[in-house]
C-alpha cells in the first residue's frame, strides 16, 4: 500500500511539473525578455536570415498553454527617411495593441521592417523567416496567422499571401495593388482592401479595383472598399473600425 502511494505521488509531481514547464516553456524563448505588454524593439534580427522587428505581446499569453493569433503588419516605404532614423511603431499596428482590443482579442502584434530604400518585394524569404521563427517561439495558432498591410506593405501582403498561400488565415491592405498575373490562383486566404477614392498614385484606385475584380473572379474571397474623399493613407478607416477586428479574429486557416 505505502509502494502504491508513493507511486501515486511521484506520478502527480511528475505531472505537476511537466505541466509547469509547459507554462513556462515558452517563456525561456529569444522573445522573452520583448514580451512586456508594450511594443519593443529586436534592432537586430531574431531569426537567421530575418528581420529586425516590433513585437507586441502579453506575458499571460506567452507564458500559458493556449495558442494565440498573430499579426504581421506591413509598412510603407521608408523612402524619405534620415540616415540613422530609427524606425517606431506606425499608426497601422497601434490600434491592434490597445488595453480594450487585447482583452477582445488577445493576440501578437509584430511590425518586421527593412531599411529605407528597400521593398517587401525585394526580401521575401527574410519576411517569410521571421515569421517561421515567431511561430516556432511562441504560443501561436498555427490557424490564426494574419498579414495586413499599407501601400508597400499591401503589396507585399498580396505576395505573400501567394507565395505562402497556406499559412495565412486573412489579410487587410490598403492602398497597394499588384500586377494581377503575379498573385491570381494563387490565394487562398480571404481579404479585406480599402482605397481612397482621390489616391492617383500610380492610379492605385483602379488598380486595386481591377485586382479585387480578377482574384473575386478566380474564387478568392474579396472585397475592396473605396473610402470616399480619401487619399493614399486611408488606414485609420478599417484599423478603427470594431467590425473590421471581429472580421479578421473570426478567420481561421483552412486545413
């Protein structure tokens, strides 16, 4: 009877503290110490052959059992930057961050970004690693990962979505079209777009139009938003809209 007790005992320590180390296993990960509850700054890559980053994240999320959503947002580019101009988080990631919109829906946020002069189209497999390496070292759900994107960073986000149909769930963009033949029966995930009604900018309005239009007609499901009286930077329209955050929370990646 003693034998069978200590057993017993033995057995649930042991199921104890594997449950501990799973809590925590996460925790003891190159993203620890950036898990704060606020945005901070890897200034140099994470992930071999990645890219420097944002990183926005509880520590209740990171350091419990559940999986949690991420998502990667894309900038614009950095063309009129300074030498030496350290690069914050932008307006487009913020609002995901928000006490009220973590508790809604608690997720990371990151916000890779390249050097000025530089293009998502120029370093696909740097975006592609840091995304393997956040996904590798932290609690996310694999069927919950999420790009959004502005002018080059929409662009970048219909390449990725084509270049990696199967790991994305959804996807926002605005204002950044692509040539329609480089991503058409290649996407899979649904997609939100927005536009400004006045942004001419390389024509963009019709651009986008006429993307939506071919990657609709090819079964992709989208929808493309033109903002009345808007110009290029017309984010702030779906990052402050609550329907737009239940849309893409309520995605998942089909299998």
């Amino acid at each position: 009877m003693k034998l069978l007790l200590s057993l017993l005992v033995a057995l649930l320590a042991s199921h104890v503290g594997n449950q501990d180390s799973a809590a925590q296993g996460f925790a003891k990960t190159p993203y620890q110490d950036l898990i704060q509850g606020r945005f901070m700054h890897a200034e140099e890559p994470l992930a071999e052959n990645g890219l420097p980053l944002w990183i926005h994240g509880d520590k209740k999320i990171a350091t419990g059992r559940k999986l949690y959503p991420l998502l990667v947002v894309l900038h614009g580019r950095r063309n009129n930057a300074k030498p030496g101009e350290e690069f914050t988080p932008q307006a487009i990631a913020k609002p995901w961050t928000t006490a009220t919109k973590q508790q809604q829906n608690p997720c990371f946020v990151v916000q890779p970004y390249y050097p000025p002069k530089g293009g998502w189209e120029k370093i696909p497999e740097q975006l592609d690693a840091t995304v393997a390496h956040l996904m590798k070292h932290l609690p996310i759900d694999p069927q919950r990962v999420y790009l959004m994107g502005f002018s080059n960073g929409a662009q970048g986000t219909f390449q990725t979505l084509a270049r990696d149909p199967d790991r994305y769930a959804a996807a926002i963009t605005v204002s950044g079209p692509v040539d329609p033949k480089s991503v058409v029966g290649k996407i899979k995930a649904p997609i939100r777009g927005w536009v400004g009604e006045n942004d001419h900018d390389l024509n963009k309005n019709k651009r986008c139009i006429a993307l939506a239009k071919e990657l609709k007609d090819s079964g992709v499901d989208i929808e493309m938003v033109v903002v009345k009286g808007a110009g290029h930077a017309c984010h702030g329209v779906p990052t402050g809209d609550p329907k737009v955050h239940q849309w893409l929370f309520s995605q998942k990646r089909t299998k």
